[in-house]
C-alpha cells in the first residue's frame, strides 16, 4: 500500500452527487449473472449484471463513469411454475440465449440487448435503473 493520504480535487463537504446516466434505451452487455435469495419474499431471483458502454452515452452526458455504467436488473424469478418461467423466456429471448428446458447461467454473460432506463428516487437520491430489456 502506498500511503496513507487520500487527496480529492474538492472538499467532500461540496460533492453533490453525480447525474444518473439520462433515462431511454441503450445497448448492454451481460457481465454476470448470479442467483439470491429475497430477503422480503423468500424467492430465489437472479441478479443480472449490465453494462453500457461509454461510447452509448448521450453527447451532453459528460458525468459518467469513463469505464461504462453498471446496472443490476433483479426481476426474474427462477421458480418452476408458468409466470416465473414466461418471464425467463421472454429475457433469454431479448438477450438472445436459446431456449430448452435447461439454463446455464454462465451462458447469459457476454449476451448484448438493449435496456430501458428510468430514474427512481432512492433515499434523496435520483438512481438509474433498468425498467425493461429488450432484443437488440
């Protein structure tokens, strides 16, 4: 470790914090993809991990992170019953993964499509999510 001395360009007393990447529709990449556990509802759902890339950015988005933006898209159940099982269809066909009656997760990452963003307030705070994904 080398020192022990953080320096910022500003006192952290003035840092408000940054725009959110501006609502619409962007091409995304699956970077992982992970199975959890609800801590309200007890369901298992997966965690799917997006990124957009910087180059997909608006021209007057100027705050965003230079390495892309990651998202956490939390909306699919794995439950072996028809809605959960209609919902996964629907994401796999929109990420382009084939369908079968088997699912590796580990095939879902590096699978592009396109993903709504929407703003939500979250603890005083303005966050992007992913409302939708959607065939590139």
């Amino acid at each position: 470790m080398s020192g022990s001395i953080l320096n910022y360009a500003i006192d952290l007393n003035d840092q408000q914090a940054p725009p959110p990447i501006p609502t619409g529709i962007y091409p995304a990449e699956v970077m992982g993809v992970s199975k959890r556990v609800s801590n309200t509802s007890g369901h298992e759902y997966l965690n799917v991990q997006f990124r957009i890339a910087p180059e997909s950015y608006p021209a007057d988005y100027t705050e965003g992170d230079p390495e892309g933006t990651t998202l956490f898209y939390n909306r699919l159940r794995t439950a072996d019953a028809p809605q959960p099982r209609f919902q996964m269809k629907r994401f796999l066909q929109a990420v382009g993964a084939p369908l079968s009656n088997r699912l590796d997760l580990m095939d879902l990452v590096n699978l592009t499509c396109n993903v709504e963003i929407t703003h939500q307030e979250y603890e005083g705070e303005l966050r992007a999510q992913i409302s939708r994904v959607m065939p590139s």
